[in-house]
C-alpha cells in the first residue's frame, strides 16, 4: 500500500499542476485577448510592390511605434479615408464667406 501512494501522489501533483497551468491560460487568454482593445475583423490578404525606399520609411516607422507593417499600413490607410470623410463632410468655407449679388447691398 505504502509503495502506491508515492507513484499516485507525484502524478495527481503533476496533473493538478497541469490543470491549473491551462486554467490560467484560459483566464489570461480571455481578460487579455477578449476586452475591449480587441476587435474582431475579417482579414482580406493581398500583395502589394512598393518602392523600396518606402518600404524602408514604414518599417521605421512601424518599428518607432512598436507595430507590425501590416498594423502600420492599416493605421495610415484608415487615417487616410477617415481624413478623405471628413473633407467630404464639411463645408467649403471659402464658399460661404464670399458674398454673391444678392446679399450685398448699395
């Protein structure tokens, strides 16, 4: 009797230990990867050539701001059509501040 509680005890130790490795796997897994920071996409691949001096000019700058080339592209790209709505959106300013003949007065 005394012999098999020494094998068996090693082993659940090692199991339980596994257990509660996978447990907080899981529990890192869902409060890191699952908050709010983390969005879900669908992902189209495509393949682009580019010069290799602009390359080299968003690999710096994705290296600067510690992403990935593929987040940095993703970044500028959303900038870009963000800026383009925007502009889309708002008024010609230098349309409404001219005064046409019906408004100006003798």
């Amino acid at each position: 009797m005394g012999s098999s509680r020494a094998i068996s005890t090693p082993c659940a130790i090692f199991f339980l230990a596994s257990m509660a490795h996978r447990v907080l796997i899981l529990l890192w897994h869902t409060v890191c990867c699952m908050g709010d920071h983390m969005q879900v996409r669908e992902w189209t691949h495509f393949r682009v050539r580019i010069r290799p001096d602009l390359h080299k000019k968003i690999k710096a700058d994705a290296a600067s701001g510690y992403r990935s080339i593929n987040t940095e592209l993703t970044m500028i790209l959303e900038k870009h059509f963000a800026r383009d709505e925007q502009t889309k959106k708002a008024p010609d300013s230098a349309l409404e501040s001219k005064s046409d003949a019906s408004t100006t007065t003798l």
